[in-house]
C-alpha cells in the first residue's frame, strides 16, 4: 500500500519525509482495520448490518484532519474542511432518518440489507456472515480509504501551492454537496408526507399518488442524491490532480469504484421499487439514473 501510494507522483521522497508519509499511510491503515474490524463483530453479534452505513460519514473525515495534523497546508486545509462539511450534512441526514441511537450499535438498518440476507445465495448464518465480513465490512471500509486518498496525494506532494485546479475542484464539490443536501430534503419531505396523517395540501402531490418520488429534481433523474454523490467524490480527486500536476492518478481508483458500487446499490433500489410501485418501471424508462439529459 505504501509502496503504491509512493508511486503515484513518481517521485522519491528523501529519507526523512519517506518514513514521514509512511507513518502517515499506517495510521490511514491503521484506523481502517480497526474500523472494520469493529462493524463486523458489532454488527454479528447485534444483526444490525448497517454499521458502516453510521460511520460512512465520519472516517473520511477523521481521514481529512489525520492528514492535515501530519502535512498541515492551506490545500489539505481546504481538502478537510470540504469533507467536513459533507460529512456533518451527511450525518444529519442518516440521523434524522433514524440511523443514529443513543446505544451506538442500534439505530434504524438499512432495508436493502434485510433482502439481501433473503438471497439464495447469502441465506445462512455462515454465508451472509462471509458477506458481512468480506463486502459490508472490509470491502467498504476499504473502499473509503481509497476515496479518500487524493488526501495522501496532497501530502505526497507537499509544499506545492493551490492552483486553479484547486479552485475548480473546491467549486464543483460545494456545489455538489448542495444539490445531495437539497435532494435530500426532498425526500425526507416526501417520506414524512407518506406517514402524515394531518390534513393540508401536501407539497408533492404527484408523488405521493404513485407511491414513489417523482417531483423536485426527481424530475431529471431518477436519484439526484445518488448522482450527488459520486460527484461529490470525483471532484475531490481533482484535488489530487493540481497537488500531482497529473491527471490521470492511482487515486482515481477509488472514486471509479464508487461509481461502480453506486450502479449495483442502485440497481438493488430500483428491483424493489419495480416491484412494490407498478408505475416505478414507466418511470424508470423516462428518466435517465445519474445525469440529466442536456436536450429532450
């Protein structure tokens, strides 16, 4: 990993810094097998799967100020900050959802987790309990590490000052936290009208005749939120782009692969939905799922 990590900028680093950012790579290791090893006993022993789903918001910013108290620069500043503020909003949102508990092991779990412990393939103590250890719990927290390390490219190449590169990328990925948060809201809003019980003129009337959210920026894809997200994470990685001066990096890859788990957790979302909404598939066919179109 450290070897790798060196790799990226193409550069050898002298003696001292060396063992300096490989102190630093550890202690990102470190925290990550700790991590999983902590959601996969926590969440066998209560059956509560979602365990890394409460704390998908806060390691990558544990990750962000670990990497500035080593390599303190206005970039990694910017960089921590940024992941900071996704973070906090992220938290509130899977809070108010109810995934949060005053008992930290409880709180509300995931539904998708519930269908795929009813798989053929998964059903059984042993065989959901390998999944659990291998995808829920080391696989994504893995995953988050890799996400995260344009921070270590940062540091890599320390000392290089922030460019328009820097700007760009700060730019697209508030903008991007804005419009999850913004979704977000739509839907928590949408969700508390179904459960309403109170009389007045809801604000998504549409959605709420077909069961499923249709309106706000529902109207362009089918999950903004989704989209959001994945945005939010390729635009930090071109932070690592102006630190290397290279465009194409190894730290690439853990944004690639967060598309990729995006595509088969949405793909999950949407067999439900097909099957409990019958107007679900008219809409699916209408609507793209991530981007929306530029000309109807």
């Amino acid at each position: 990993m450290i070897q790798l990590l060196s790799a990226i900028s193409f550069t050898s680093l002298p003696y001292r810094d060396n063992i300096h950012f490989q102190n630093l790579v550890s202690t990102w290791i470190m925290v990550m097998v700790i991590v999983a090893l902590v959601c996969f006993i926590v969440s066998e022993l209560t059956r509560n799967y979602s365990q890394v789903d409460k704390l998908w918001s806060l390691v990558p910013v544990a990750y962000g100020w670990i990497t500035f108290a080593a390599y303190p620069s206005t970039r990694i500043l910017v960089m921590a900050s940024l992941v900071t503020v996704w973070g906090l909003r992220l938290s509130y949102n899977f809070s108010r959802k109810g995934g949060y508990n005053i008992i930290p092991w409880k709180g509300a779990e995931d539904h998708r987790w519930k269908i795929m412990r009813e798989r053929p393939e998964l059903r059984g103590r042993f065989r959901f309990g390998m999944f659990n250890l291998l995808f829920i719990s080391l696989y994504q927290n893995l995953l988050i590490l890799l996400f995260s390390t344009p921070l270590l490219l940062a540091a890599l190449n320390d000392g290089k000052p922030m460019n328009m590169t820097d700007v760009v990328a700060a730019t697209l990925m508030l903008i991007f936290i804005i419009t999850e948060g913004v979704a977000d809201n739509q839907l928590f809003r949408f969700h508390q009208e179904k459960l309403s019980t109170q009389k007045g003129e809801p604000l998504y009337i549409e959605s709420l005749s077909r069961g499923f959210m249709t309106e706000g920026l529902w109207k362009y894809v089918r999950h903004p939120n989704f989209a959001s997200e994945q945005a939010i994470w390729i635009s930090f990685y071109f932070f690592g782009v102006a630190a290397s001066g290279r465009w194409i990096n190894l730290t690439l890859t853990g944004s690639l692969l967060l598309v990729l788990l995006f595509i088969g957790s949405t793909r999950l979302t949407e067999y439900i939905s097909s099957n409990k909404y019958p107007d679900y598939e008219a809409y699916r066919k209408n609507l793209p799922k991530f981007i929306p179109r530029l000309f109807n």
